[in-house]
C-alpha cells in the first residue's frame, strides 16, 4: 500500500511537477544497529532499475561527519514531501472532474466512524499530534529513530520547516502546547546544529491535529447492505499518522474492492 502511494506521488511530482511535492533528501539516524537489516531490505526491494523509483539509497559511513557522533549509523535516500494546504486543492480538482456521480458509499469519517449508527467502531480513539513550523532555507528532510522521536520536514515551495512530533492519545485538544514546541526546537537543534540554537529560530506557526489510530490497525473492507440498505460501501479508515503515506495506495485498493477484486 504504502509501495503504490510512492510510485504514484513519484510519478506526479514528475508529470505535474507541482508545488505541493518535492523530491527530497532524506536522512534517518539510528541508535540501535537492529534497525539496519529491516530498513535496508525495505529500501533495496523499491528497486532502482527497469523503470522504477530511484531512490539513490546509501548507508552513511560517517567519514565526513555525516551525522553525529551519539548515532550508531545513518541512511540517506531520496523520497518527497507534500505541502497540504497546497495539495489538497489540487487533488479535490482532480477528483471533481472524474466522478461527478455515485452509486457507492466510501466511509473515510476517521473519528466520525466511532459514532455513525451504521458504523459505530469503538476500537477507534483520538490521536493528538502537533508540530511547530519555522521559517528557514534549510531544504533535507531528517529523522531520529527511537527514543526522543524527531523529524525535520521541509517545504521548499513556502520556505520553512516543519519541527515535530508527538502523539497523545485521547487527548481532543487542539491549543497548541508551548513546552512541545519548545522540545521540538531543543530536538532538532541537538541532531541539526546548523539551524540555530532554538531560541533564534523564528516560529511561523504551531500545527495541531486530532487524527484516527484504530485499535489492532486500519479498516480496510467493503460491506454489503449497509444500514439494511441496497448500498455497497468500503470501510477505509484508521491510519494514524500515515493517512498521506497509505492515501493512493489505500484508494488503488478501494476500487479493487468495490469491483469484487481481492
């Protein structure tokens, strides 16, 4: 699923070269070796040859001060990153011109699928996250794996840089916490000093929002007769915080469903 969302988003950014998506250096710092055989495996099976999505991966050897010293290995690699207050926009166009009608019900509600009458998933709960954006020119996407989970993720077309993350589950507040922000700052600091200590980096804004994690992972079916109506419909929700990174790959699916297609 995941596989097929890349392959799509790749071949948009490509065509469309829109500004919602950039290719992007990536890097991933890790503290435990065990990492390394499951993420390698996972980066070589994309393949990079007849056609398929380079990815330009390699493992830093750290002879040039790739990444710090507290890290027991990097990876670099080329992936994307999506602005979506500018994708969003683009991808509702694409929509409106290819299904003006329908005979079909899609249940994407996220937390709304714990209350629907017809629905009503009790093992779906609230998921807070929240990110802080500050304004730079800094252009490589990284992260730090394990404890103290951190992520840098640019948005070249905007200038800035998105600082992040936590996850609070149950929590359904959507005010910005001041002390995240500031250990998104500490964070990034600490694995990218060229950014600046954190008190001279200039906050654009604070990101909050309440996503859908379900219990035991996403619902992904179709349902005949919902409600005891004549309808067909597919259950499609529950993705935490990789709905973007599932999206296209989860809709490839969806119409395999809706066609009887298993």
């Amino acid at each position: 699923m995941s596989e097929d969302t890349f392959k799509r988003f790749w071949k948009i950014s490509s065509e469309v070269a829109s500004e919602s998506q950039r290719k992007t250096p990536f890097g991933s710092l890790h503290k435990a070796p065990d990492w390394v055989f499951p993420v390698i495996q996972l980066s070589r099976s994309s393949g990079r040859a007849d056609g398929r999505p380079s990815r330009q991966f390699r493992i830093l050897k750290n002879l040039k001060d790739e990444y710090p010293v507290q890290y027991a290995f990097g990876l670099s690699y080329t992936s994307m990153t999506i602005e979506p207050p500018r994708y969003l926009p683009w991808l509702l166009g694409q929509a409106l011109t290819i299904v003006p009608h329908t005979k079909t019900i899609i249940n994407c509600s996220r937390l709304g699928a714990r209350y629907l009458k017809d629905v009503k998933d009790k093992v779906i709960i609230p998921d807070r996250g929240q990110t802080c954006v500050i304004k730079t020119d800094f252009k490589k996407m990284i992260t730090r794996r394990r404890d103290q989970y951190t992520y840098l993720i640019p948005r070249p077309a905007s200038g800035v840089l998105i600082l992040g993350g936590i996850n609070e589950h149950w929590n359904t507040s959507h005010e910005p916490n001041p002390a995240s922000r500031e250990m998104f700052k500490q964070r990034a600091f600490k694995i990218c000093p060229e950014l600046g200590p954190p008190e001279s980096m200039e906050v654009v804004k604070d990101i909050v929002g309440v996503r859908s994690t379900r219990t035991g992972g996403y619902r992904l079916e179709r349902e005949e007769g919902i409600g005891g109506r004549d309808v067909t419909g597919v259950h499609s929700y529950g993705y935490a915080s990789g709905g973007y990174q599932a999206s296209l790959g989860t809709a490839l699916q969806v119409v395999q469903l809706l066609k009887g297609e298993e």
